[in-house]
C-alpha cells in the first residue's frame, strides 16, 4: 500500500500562505477547472435508475444471486441519495478524505443487500461506478469551453483539472469522447487521489503537478461549499464560479468567488486581460515547493476460482506496446512541462517493473514461511506506489511537480502500461470449462493479482468471456494479493460458497496452493503451461501440494465427470 502521505505540503484552513494571492490581474501559470458544472453540464436521466437495476440483476445473476430489477431500483436510489447526504456532510469537513469504491458500494449504494450481493457488486466497484456515473445522467460540454482551451493554449497557460468523482475513469473516458483529452496537462480525481475538495490538498497536488503553486492559478469551479471554499483554503490566486449548482449550497457559505459567470465563455477574456506575472515559473515554484489449506471435495464443485494469468490467459512481451507507452508517457509530461524523451520513460517503467519484482518477493513471505503456510497480510501495491516509488525516483532529475503529476495520473497510467505489457491468447479449453460450469451451475471467479483489474476485465471482455464470470477479486482492487488467502475468501464470500465444495486453480503454488488452502478451500488444481516450468509444479510438496496437476484447463471437465468423453483424460501426477 502506498507508504506516502497524501496531504503533505497542502496548506490546511487557518494556514499563512507564504505568498500574497495576486487575484484575476495577474495572469495565472496555469488554470484549474472543475470537471462537472464547469467543462460538461450533468443533465439527470430519470430512466437511467431503471437501466442500472437491470444491470445488477444481470451481474448479480451470473454469480447466482436473483434480485429482480424492481428489487434493486429503489436499493439504488436509496445509495444514491445517502451517498448525496454524504458528500454534502463531507463539504463540511476542513479536510475530507475520499470514499474507496468498494466502501461506495458495501456501505451506500448496496447496503440493504445480502453480504454475499454486497461483495460481487463490490468486487467490480469500479467498473460498476463509471457505468453509473454514465447511466445516471447525460454529459454536454458547456458554452466557452472549446474556446477557453484554445485561449490557454495560445497564451502558454497549462490547464488542470480538479474534480470530485467516484470515477475518474468515465470523467477521463467522456473527456476522450469529446476530443478533449489531450488538452489537459493533469486530471485529479478524488476517487484515484484519495483527497475530494474542499480539502486543500487536491488544489495544491494540481498545482505542483503543472509545475506551479496554488497562489500562481485561477481555480474554477461551480459549487461554493466545495470549490470556492477550497480554492480559499489552497490560496489560490482567484476563484471562479460559473453558475450550476452555485445558488444551492447545503449550508450556508461565506466564502466568495472573484469573479461569478452564467457560463465559462467569459474565462479567456479574463485570461487576455491579465498581465503576465512579475516572476518566473520557476522561481515560483520552487519558492513554495522546495526541492526537487480443506477436506477434499469430489466431482462438480459448488464453485470455480480461476486465477487470470497463466490459467485464463497466456502472455508473451510486446516490445512495440510498451514503445508505444513510453512515447505516449513522454507526450503526456511534456504537456504537463516536463521533458522526457521515450527512452527515458522506457527505461524508467523497464526499471519500476524490476523494482516491482523486488517488491513482490518481499512481501510475500520468506520461502520457510511459504513453506509453512504461514502467509497472511500480504498487501498489495497500488497504482500510486507504483508510479510515485518505483517509477518515481528515475524521474527525479524533473524536479518540482513530477511527483504530484505522477500521483494524479497514476490510475490512468496503470491502466495503459497493463495494456501494453503483454500479448494475452485464451488458453484452450477455458471457454469450454466456463460454459460447461454455467450450465451446470456452477459460479465463476477470477481471483488474480494484477497491477490493473480493469485490464483484466478488459481482457475477458474482449475474449467474450466476460458474461461467464460471476466475481472479480483483483488484488489492486482489494488490497492484498495471493498468497495471502483472503483474496481467495473473499470471493467465496461472494460466491455464498462452501469452500469444502470449490475448487481452485491456479499455475504457482506458492501463491495459488497457499491462497486457496488458507481459504479452506477444498480441491487445488495446477495448471501446466503458466508462470512456474514443469519441475516447480511436480517437486511441490508441504503446504505447497496441489490436488491435482493438469495439462490444460479443459481437463476439468474429466475431472469432474471422469466418464465424460468431452475431453481426454489428464494427466494427474499429484492425485491422492
């Protein structure tokens, strides 16, 4: 988990500014805009609640949950409505942290279900909020907006975003939708930060991203319990309200804006009308900134935990996917004002990916305890860790801002570097097994550790798999990865398993093995042709034993019904 402190240097409310906020006179380094109200106006899509019930019913179906959508409607709006409350209560707060998406779904928009619903709604969080986020209302990008970004670009003002979201991903995705994407040097979403306004710190973490101080922008945002009183408690150099949900704050305000706009089509003319500041960019900055295991079960089991690599999938390297992300990185920072050439940022991800192999066999135990099965607690690394430590400290040399940027596009990032890592290919028999346990009901989880669940649905979704799994456990997502058998556990909690009857497979048994028996689970299969060769798979002994050691995944269907003349019988070294 990410060992560094989210709201380090981000002056808290009663806090000096160590510089004088020059206000809408001086042109500011660079812009802050907020992403609803101010770039797209949200229009509510009443029928939208509806579409989403559905939705869950579906996914709620596949792991063998059955609530109707009349059932879930008004659930849903219950959530919504409660998670509404909360974020007003939050606006109250000097310096209110981020709800995690899974928190989002066990404690608001699903708790009146079962635990077992709770935790596959909860296991694709993320994938499930960017759909609300999508479904719940319309996104149109408001009058000015074009223009302003054409004014920014020409007068050299880099612009932000700075926004409270439960999903950064479909603010990002909507952006790329409209062709606005690459006009923004650093998107910062509560959800991936971990910050929401009118914490100070988001505002702050912006700034330094573009290589400035809060003092040196013009923040613009639409609320006043929120975005004004933010920009104020950051120090920004001024605040813009642009008329959305501003006449309505939940509690009385007395902080004001500098300047109030019916849209943003007044903003660059604002921008023109400034003088260019007195001192450089980089005296600026760096004036403020500084320097830079179960009894055995028999026959057709009541579950299937499937891990992803090795046993879904198969990947070789793809040296032209990850050329092509170090050139994107590079052209992504350098519209951020930070020079990196594609063999720099090659190198620096080809470095953080040793690093990362370095920090896996840390915490994983020592091999005596692996041994053992003496494995608990093994937190898994998140996207900020990655990007911030492990990539990180090769792009020091940057200086100010490199941190903060990293930091507030690592979601993002991590999801392009998943995709550019390898080549995936389906392996043979998989689709047969998925299907043959649909029919016989039998209900599916892929339990994996990844730097990127969302690529990993990505994945299935593109092998058309994706509607033949009922849970999704990755360990980003969750926060631990295999070994440690909570991954395991917590999909047989969402499965509303016994786990005496499931069975896992997996292709490494000091992860796979010692996962699924310290779940209870009770059948363990490995896989041939994965991460471990022949000879780690058939020297396995201890706590470390499968039940069985498969070729091919589509050797379970023998398994399961020895008699069946669906596939040829395996080969099963470690049968006992």
């Amino acid at each position: 988990m990410t060992t560094t402190d989210l709201t380090r240097p981000a002056p808290l409310p009663g806090a000096t500014s160590r510089l004088t906020p020059p206000g809408l006179g001086v042109r500011p380094d660079a812009l802050l805009l907020d992403f609803g109200g101010v770039i797209f106006q949200t229009t509510k899509r009443p029928e939208g609640y509806g579409e989403l019930a559905t939705h869950l019913s579906e996914v709620l179906g596949r792991a063998g949950h059955r609530f109707s959508p009349e059932t879930l409607e008004p659930v849903l709006r219950g959530g919504v409505k409660a998670l509404k409350d909360w974020k007003n209560a939050s606006s109250r707060r000097l310096a209110p942290l981020e709800l995690d998406h899974r928190t989002i779904w066990h404690d608001f928009l699903a708790s009146p279900l079962p635990l077992a619903a709770r935790e596959v709604l909860a296991g694709s969080a993320g994938t499930l909020l960017a759909r609300l986020t999508a479904t719940l209302s319309e996104h149109t990008v408001r009058p000015g907006i074009p223009e302003l970004l054409a004014t920014a670009d020409e007068l050299g003002v880099p612009v932000g975003i700075v926004s409270n979201a439960h999903s950064g991903r479909a603010h990002r995705s909507l952006l790329a939708a409209h062709g606005l994407d690459e006009a923004f040097g650093v998107q910062v979403y509560s959800d991936e930060v971990g910050l929401r306004k009118p914490h100070p710190g988001i505002i702050a973490m912006a700034a330094r991203a573009l290589r400035t101080t809060p003092e040196r922008t013009w923040y613009v945002g639409d609320t006043l319990d929120r975005d004004v009183v933010a920009g104020r408690r950051a120090g920004v150099g001024a605040v813009i309200l642009t008329r959305h949900h501003s006449d309505v704050p939940p509690y009385p305000v007395t902080d004001t804006a500098d300047a109030v706009l019916d849209t943003p089509e007044g903003i660059g003319d604002l921008l023109r009308a400034a003088d260019r500041p007195a001192t450089p960019l980089a005296d600026s900055a760096s004036a403020v900134l500084g320097g830079p295991e179960a009894p055995v079960s028999a026959g057709r089991p009541s579950a299937l935990l499937l891990d992803h690599g090795g046993v879904v999938v198969t990947s070789v390297p793809d040296d032209a996917a990850r050329l092509a992300f170090a050139r994107h990185l590079s052209q992504r920072l350098a519209v951020a004002g930070h020079d990196l050439s594609p063999e720099e940022a090659a190198g620096a991800v080809a470095g953080a990916r040793v690093r990362h192999r370095a920090w896996k066999d840390r915490h994983e135990g020592a091999p005596a305890g692996r041994a053992a099965g003496l494995v608990e607690d093994v937190e898994e690394i998140d996207a900020t860790t990655f990007w911030v430590d492990l990539v990180g400290p090769a792009l020091a040399h940057l200086g100010d801002g490199i941190e903060d940027w990293l930091r507030a596009e690592a979601h993002a990032l991590v999801l392009e570097y998943a995709r550019s890592k390898s080549v995936a290919t389906l392996r043979p028999g998989v689709r047969e097994v998925l299907e043959a346990a649909r029919a016989g009901g039998v209900p599916v989880a892929i339990v994996s550790n990844t730097v990127c669940g969302r690529a990993v649905r990505e994945e299935l979704e593109a092998f058309g798999i994706d509607h033949l799994v009922g849970v999704h456990v990755y360990s980003d997502e969750l926060g631990y990865r295999k070994p440690d058998p909570v991954t395991a556990r917590t999909a047989l909690t969402a499965l509303d398993a016994d786990p005496r009857a499931a069975w896992f497979v997996g292709d490494k048994p000091h992860r796979d093995v010692l996962a699924a028996r310290g779940a209870g689970v009770g059948t363990v299969v490995l896989v041939r042709g994965g991460s471990s060769n022949d000879a780690t798979l058939d020297s396995a002994d201890g706590a470390l034993t499968p039940d069985h050691v498969i070729d091919e995944v589509g050797d379970l269907l023998a398994l399961w019904a020895p008699a069946s003349p669906v596939a040829p019988a395996a080969h099963l070294p470690h049968d006992r």
